[in-house]
C-alpha cells in the first residue's frame, strides 16, 4: 500500500518567540498558512477541498509548539468554527471555554504545556480506526472483510457484527455507514459507540445478535480522512451525492459500497439502513423521509425508528426531527 502524505511545516520568525511553530505534518492534518500579527497573535487560513465538490475549509487539524506560558491569540479565517478544541497528548481532546473564546472563531489561552494540538472537532483517524478494530477482531461476534481499495490505497472495510451461530436466513440485515464527510469525526464516535454497545455482553445487544447481522461500515471514505480533508474525497469528490452518476462519473468508493449493498439487499432488503454524518450546530438533528418522496407506510416506519430513539435520550428532542425528500442521488435514496 503506498500512500502520500503532503506534510506542512511553518516556521513564525520572531526574534523574541522564534521557537513558536506551526504544523500539521501527520495524519489527517490540515494548515494551509499561517499569518503572524504579532509574537503571540496569529491568523490561520484552514487549506479548501480541491476538486469540482471542493471548497470546503472547515476541517483544520494542526500542532503548535513553543507555547508554555505564553498567551496565544488566534484567529481562524476561513472556518465556520465556533469553539475549537485542543489536545496537549493527542488523545484527550477539550474545547475551549466561553472565556477562552471572547469572538467565535478565535481563542486566547495561556497553555501549560510546550505542545498542543488543535482540531475542529475530536479526530479520529484512520490508524486509530485501525487499533481499534484490532480490538473488535478479537471478539467472536465480529467478522471483518475488505471490500475493495481506494484510489490511494487505503481498504474500505466491513464488519459484519453477529452472533455466527445461528443462520443469516433467520436474521433481519441492518446496515450502517459513517464517514463520508471527512470533518464529521462525531460520526465516527458514534459508530464506535454502537459497535462498543453491540459487543458489551449484555443480555439485550446478544438477544439482538441471534435476531440481527449487522453489516458496518466505519469509513466509506478514507483517503478523505487520511488526507484531513473536509467533505470531499482524495480526488475532489463529494461521496454523499455521488450515487446516481454515470459510471464513469462515480467515484471508486461509492463502486464498491454499491456493489456490496446490491449484493446484500438482493439476498434480503434491509430493515433497518443508517448514514451517520454530523453538524455543525450546537443541537442534533435526526432526519426522516418525507411522505411526498416515500410512501405513507415507509413514512410512519421512519417516524416510529425516530421516536424510539429520540424518546428518553438528552441529546435529542422532539422538535429535532427533521424531514427531507429522499432522492437518488444519495445513498438511501439510490437503495
């Protein structure tokens, strides 16, 4: 597997602060310049999605170094941030406080730490995706299968999530994808999270593997994320719409996920089909299908999927539903 990875690295030439750098030189990393108003005070421009679906600058995932004890002022001017986060491990991500923010889309903090890391939401990269596999493998309801590769040479991969002992033709299929937007790094936390509840050993979630196969998928686009775009992949592309082109106007990606879902719908239609994204707004939304573009049954199945999971969890309300036309162009809408 070859892979390329273009490497930023930006010295800020000060006489009193000269040790103060900037750079994104790793996975997912994304600077494109850094202006120096003064010692302490900078301007970050994030670097835009390339490609006919590019133009995206929200993602930015960056170190700064030579900071400890110095009272450092950016600003991020071409990001839709509101608070960033930040990182003196590169694990363990905070965001930055109401007073750390005085103006949205800046902040001003006197680090402890020589190092920080600063990112537009928690990252979640590709390698880290693949530890943590390496830890699901290991459990005896998970099976994990290589679709195909990516322009750059990365697996689109799949786990098959279930409990193996009991025959597929006796089960529902249930499909989930995340990561087509590479800056939605919450979609992966949520899809660790529920293939972290399937395999908890809980009465109810075995109940749900004799009764259910799961077929999972973390990144449907990982070039994107590798390379630390916002929502386009590799090549420039936007996955999410790219489902009903021409083939050769499809990306390789979406080849490949189509194959495997029309191989798996044939066998038996999905019952249950979810597309894991995040937003920038500081509340959730949960969106359905419109009648208009479904049917009244599909409607009301939707409508009821929505209410079991909105009901007694804080992070929804009611009034977070969303509706919009299904179309096939999208995944679902292709399916």
């Amino acid at each position: 597997m070859k892979i390329f990875l273009y490497s930023l690295f930006i010295i800020i030439p000060s006489v009193l602060f000269a040790q103060i750098s900037f750079d994104a030189d790793f996975e997912s990393g994304n600077l494109k310049s850094v202006e120096t108003i003064n010692s302490t005070t900078f301007n970050i421009t994030t670097q835009a999605d390339l490609g006919v679906d590019g133009g995206s600058t929200r993602w930015f995932y960056f170190r700064i170094s030579g900071v400890k004890n110095k009272n450092i002022n950016v600003t991020f001017t071409n990001t839709d941030v509101t608070k960033a986060m930040y990182s003196y491990d590169n694990i363990s991500f905070t965001r930055f406080s109401d007073d750390e923010v005085p103006v949205s889309g800046s902040f001003q903090k006197t680090f402890t730490q020589d190092t920080v890391y600063l990112a537009y939401y928690t990252p979640y990269t590709f390698s880290y995706l693949q530890e943590r596999i390496k830890e699901w493998q290991t459990n005896q309801f998970v099976l994990l299968d290589t679709l195909g590769f990516t322009p750059q040479g990365l697996p689109i991969q799949e786990l098959t999530v279930t409990d193996f002992t009991i025959p597929s033709t006796e089960k529902k299929t249930i499909w989930i994808h995340a990561r087509t937007h590479p800056s939605e790094t919450p979609s992966s936390w949520h899809f660790d999270g529920i293939v972290q509840e399937l395999l908890s050993n809980k009465e109810v979630t075995n109940y749900y593997l004799t009764q259910f196969e799961f077929h999972l998928i973390p990144f449907t686009n990982p070039d994107g994320v590798y390379y630390g775009r916002s929502r386009v992949n590799f090549e420039g592309i936007n996955l999410e719409p790219n489902w009903d082109k021409s083939e050769d106007a499809t990306s390789n990606e979406v080849k490949i996920l189509r194959a495997r879902m029309q191989e798996l719908n044939d066998e038996k239609p999905f019952s249950v089909f979810l597309n894991l994204h995040s937003q920038a707004s500081s509340y959730c939304t949960f969106w359905v299908h419109s009648s208009f573009s479904t049917s009244s049954l599909f409607y009301t199945r939707e409508h009821q999927f929505s209410n079991l999971n909105i009901s007694d969890n804080p992070y929804f309300l009611q009034n977070d539903l969303r509706e919009s036309d299904l179309k096939p162009r999208y995944p679902e809408g292709w399916l």
